[in-house]
C-alpha cells in the first residue's frame, strides 16, 4: 500500500501562535524552515536585539496591509503585534521572544531546551 502524507492535515494538526493584547487575540503563522533557518541565521549574525525581537513578531504576527480609510481616521488603524511587544520592558520583550520562538524550534524540529554542560569528568561525586 503507498504511503500518504497529507500536508493540509499536518498544517491543520499544529496550533498557530497566539498573542493577547489591547483586548485583541491576534493569531500568527508558523513559519516554514527556509523563514526559521533564514532567521536563525539574521540572529547568529549579531545585531540590534530590539530590530531582531520586532522583526521576528512581524515575520510570525505579520502586520494588516494599510487601508485607506486609516489616513482619514487615525486611530482606527489596528497595532501589530510588534507595537505591543516594544511597549514591553526588555525583559517582557525577551520572554515573550523566548516563548514564540521555541514553539517555531519545535514546530521545525529543534529541540530549544539549552543543553548544559558540568565542569570536571561527569562522573557522579
């Protein structure tokens, strides 16, 4: 019997990222492990830390196409989810960039657990 991989159902099986704010639940993407990897590589690269954290809420909560009824009525424009993270201290910052971005590891098959390592011959004392 051949082998079947239904795509639409692995897809439909992982849970979207969720971020509550401003009264709003907004729902984000997973991203594929080109966008993962590619990310990944940006950070390994070094940089703005900030730049790096709203870049990657963009990429996984991407922001609403501008309309044009939002230059008329200002406030009606809704905030990315990017907006709502950079009120956040750098701590809330990182947490939240440390919890979204694990979940993207695991859903591209990295285990995000840090490994850690002892000094001396690893032998129990």
């Amino acid at each position: 019997m051949p082998q079947t991989f239904d795509q639409d159902a692995y897809v439909d099986a992982l849970e979207p990222p969720v971020y509550v704010a401003g009264g709003r639940t907004h729902r984000g993407v997973i991203l594929s492990a080109d966008e993962f990897f590619a990310f990944v590589d940006r950070i390994k690269a070094g940089g703005d830390q900030r730049a790096q954290i709203r870049e990657f809420f963009d990429l996984v909560f991407p922001p609403l196409r501008p309309r044009w009824w939002w230059w008329v009525l200002r406030d009606a424009r809704p905030r990315s989810v990017a907006e709502y993270v950079a009120e956040l201290p750098l701590g809330g910052q990182l947490e939240a960039f440390k919890s979204f971005s694990a979940a993207q590891a695991r859903m591209n098959g990295i285990d995000p657990a840090p490994t850690t390592e002892t000094s001396g011959t690893g032998s129990p004392s």
